[in-house]
C-alpha cells in the first residue's frame, strides 16, 4: 500500500484525492490548515488521516509520495 501525503486539499488536492481513492492500494494523510473539520467529516474512512498542521506528522519518510498542493500564500500557514 502507498502511503501518499497531500498538503493543501483544496481545488488541486481535492481533485487528486477524489480521483485516487477509488483505488484502494494507497493511504492519504491529507494536512489543510482551513479545511480540516469538513475535510474529517466529509472522509470518514480509515485510509484517510487529516490533520491541521503539519507539525503533527512524525517522520516524513513513511511516505511514498508527497504532493504540495497550495498556493505561496497558504504554504507558510501549514
């Protein structure tokens, strides 16, 4: 199973998540700063961890592939 980070799920990395998890060979952490409580409610599934900041994930080498999906603006917030 691919564990795949997504920073910023907004237009961008929404569209990805909504594309890839149909697939059930990856696992998503998703971090957004502004989206994180609709993003829970909307995801409610064991493949997908959300969290707000990216200061709550451990160690950046579990993941297979890591997508920054936000603009320059926002990605000072995460």
């Amino acid at each position: 199973m691919n564990n795949i980070l997504i920073v910023g799920c907004g237009h961008m990395g929404s569209a990805l998540l909504n594309f890839w998890i149909k697939n059930k060979k990856y696992k998503f952490t998703i971090i957004d700063p502004f989206k994180h409580k609709l993003l829970k409610n909307k995801f409610n599934n064991k493949n997908i961890t959300i969290t707000n900041s990216v200061k709550k994930i451990n160690i950046i080498k579990d993941f297979d592939i890591v997508i920054i999906a936000v603009t320059p603006q926002v990605a000072e917030k995460t």
